[in-house]
C-alpha cells in the first residue's frame, strides 16, 4: 500500500451574518403554503443552507421537520428564494 492521504487543509469558510433578515423572513411566512393553511397544518421548521460567496442559499436540508412534507418542502424554496446573506 502506498502512503496515507494527507489530511484536507482546513476551512476557508467562514460565519456568515444574515442580510436584511426581517424582510425576508415576514416575505417567506407570506408564503405560507395555500393547502397547510386550508388544513391548519402548523409548524416549525429547521433548516441547514450553503451559503454562496454572493450570499444566496443553496442546497437546502431539513434538520428539525416540522411534520409536514407540505412546509418541510415550502421552507426550503422560500430560504432558497428569499434568504441572504453576507
């Protein structure tokens, strides 16, 4: 067998703050999703983003559903469309 692998450099990531949060949180529960209010589903959502160098979030994942595919689902593509960040 040949030598180990190197370990991976460390991160250049860095904490990101976010970027007009009040505006786009009160645009992404304008959103709520039709069919959840029309059945009273409520709930919380907990979400994990990449953040790009521009700011945007991509590639969303749920960490803490809120039991519901319905807002699992509409929280990703509102933080996706409305979510920034610097």
């Amino acid at each position: 067998p040949g030598p180990p692998t190197p370990p991976k450099p460390p991160s250049k990531a860095r904490g990101v703050k976010t970027k007009g949060e009040r505006g786009w949180a009160a645009r992404i529960q304008q959103d709520y999703p039709s069919r959840a209010a029309r059945e009273e589903i409520e709930g919380t959502v907990g979400v994990r983003v990449t953040v790009t160098a521009d700011g945007r979030a991509t590639g969303c994942s749920v960490t803490s559903s809120s039991g519901s595919s319905i807002l699992d689902d509409a929280a990703c593509k509102a933080v996706g469309r409305y979510a920034r960040f610097e």
